[in-house]
C-alpha cells in the first residue's frame, strides 16, 4: 500500500483508494468497484465528506428496523468486503443477522475470497457461495440468492447495492435498507431507508445505535421507523448538498 500521511487533508478518502486497490489486488473487488467508488466520493465531497445530521436519523430509522426485523441479512459484495469487513461481522454479531456475499460481477472465486475474508474477520453465519435460488425478474448471475439467507429474510441491509437488484427485493416484500452516498440513484430512491453517507462512517454509527436502542420496546422503535420517511430524506439530503454548496460559493 501506498504509505498516506496522516496530516493530509484527504487522508480518510485516500486510505480507502487505497483498501479498494488492496481489494481488487486480493481478488475480492471488481475493477468495477473501483469506478463505483469514484461516483460515491464525488458525492462524498458535495455533501462535506461528514455525516449529514440527516444521514444520521435515517441511520437510526435503520438500527430500529434491523433490531426489529424477524430475518435480517447483511448483503455484502466486493467493496463493502474490502472496506469494512471487520466492522460487518461485528455488526452482524451485536443484531445477529447472517451475512451473505452477493456479487453483480460475479465469479465463484470471487465469493469464494470475500467468504474467507469475512470468516477471519469474525462473521458466523455467511451465505452465498450455494445459492439455490433466483431472485425474480433479474438475469440469471445477478438473481442469486439463498433460501436461508436473502431469500428468507424480512429486512436487507444492502450497502452499494444497484437499482435494478433493490427493486426486485422491494418486489419480493422486503423492506431494504441501503447506504449510498448518491441521493439521486435508483437504488436510493426505490429503498426503505437510504443512508445517504460513506459506508465507512455508516456501518460504525449504525453498529453504535443498534448498542445504544437494544433495550428499546418493540413499540418505541416501531414509533422510530414511522417517522422516518425516505422520501422527505432524499430531499433533505439534496438540500444539505445545496446548503454545502452555498458555504463554499
Ligand atoms: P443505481 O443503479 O442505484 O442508479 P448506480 O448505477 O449509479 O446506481 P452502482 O454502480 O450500481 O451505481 O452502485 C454504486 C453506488 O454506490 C453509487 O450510487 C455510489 O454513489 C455508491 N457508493 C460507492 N462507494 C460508496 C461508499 N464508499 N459509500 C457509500 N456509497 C458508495
Ligand atoms: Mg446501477
């Protein structure tokens, strides 16, 4: 790896260039991935590269739902493997929710590293290197899932996910919760909950309410995921990116 200095002003969006390019070194990114994450921090500094007061109550509208969710199931694909790895397995610990690998590029070698990858960082329960179903209306590769795993569950949290497969799991029932730092993608606009943050700062903060809300009632964080509403969140989000803008004019 590149060595970055701490002092510089972009360090955090420079160490994870960095893990994304030790990523697709180690086989568990696409090449995709990396462009991918180019949209994300072009975002990323429109919006401060900070959490947004408003990326934060859609992050515990997300903890609440996941903690009352009967099947939750961590999605993982090669980005979110390379970036936050660790800190997925301990979240899926703390609201025992399985994980599963599910790639848009895929390739069973692939599966194969981020499942190894997540078993040495602690996860438990990983799915998707035996899918044995197909998620309706998504061409064949990309349709993966399996029966214990993303196709049983009543609540995906699909960080990084693309607009095509989150609407067909919206079709199938589940209530999906994504991160994605670009507020105007299809993605973030057919989700449940969209955090509208870098996956980085977002798996931490979540993981830090799901401790703190553990103890709620059923009833108090049922009242938490009512008043959240996607909708008035996107645009909230734009206006934060407006205001930013504004400050910098
Ligand atoms: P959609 O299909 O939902 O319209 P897209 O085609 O623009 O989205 P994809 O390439 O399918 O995007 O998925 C990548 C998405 O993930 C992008 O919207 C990008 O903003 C977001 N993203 C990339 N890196 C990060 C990150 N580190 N944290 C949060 N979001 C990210
Ligand atoms: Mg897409």
């Amino acid at each position: 790896m590149t060595e970055i200095p701490e002092d510089h002003p972009r360090y955090m969006s420079l160490v994870t260039r960095e893990m994304l390019v030790k990523g697709v070194n180690d086989g568990i990114t696409s090449m995709q991935g990396l462009i991918a994450q180019g949209r994300g921090e072009a975002f990323d500094y429109l919006i401060g590269e900070k959490t947004t007061g408003t990326a934060m109550r859609a992050t515990k509208a997300a903890a609440a739902m996941l903690l009352l969710a009967e099947r939750p199931v961590i999605s993982v694909n090669g980005n979110t493997a390379a970036l936050v790895s660790k800190e997925i397995c301990e979240l899926s610990k703390l609201i025992d929710a399985p994980v599963e690998v599910n790639l848009f590029h895929r390739t069973e070698e692939r599966v194969g590293k981020i499942v190894k990858r997540l078993r040495s960082d602690g996860c438990i329960t990983i799915y998707g290197d035996n899918p044995d179903r197909l998620i309706p209306g998504l061409s064949h590769d990309r349709a993966k899932a399996s029966s214990e795993g993303i196709w049983a569950a009543d609540v995906v949290l699909v960080p990084l996910e693309d607009g095509d497969r989150c609407e067909a799991l919206i079709r199938m029932g589940k209530k999906v919760i994504t991160i994605d730092l670009n507020p105007l993608s299809r993605t973030s606009r057919m989700a449940t909950i969209t955090i509208v943050d870098n996956i980085v700062r977002a798996i931490p903060n979540i993981h830090a309410f799901a401790l703190e809300m553990k103890s709620m009632s059923p009833m108090e964080l049922q009242e938490i995921v009512v008043e959240f509403s996607n909708a008035e969140s996107l645009s909230r989000s734009l206006e934060d990116i407006a205001e930013n803008l504004k400050k910098l004019q």
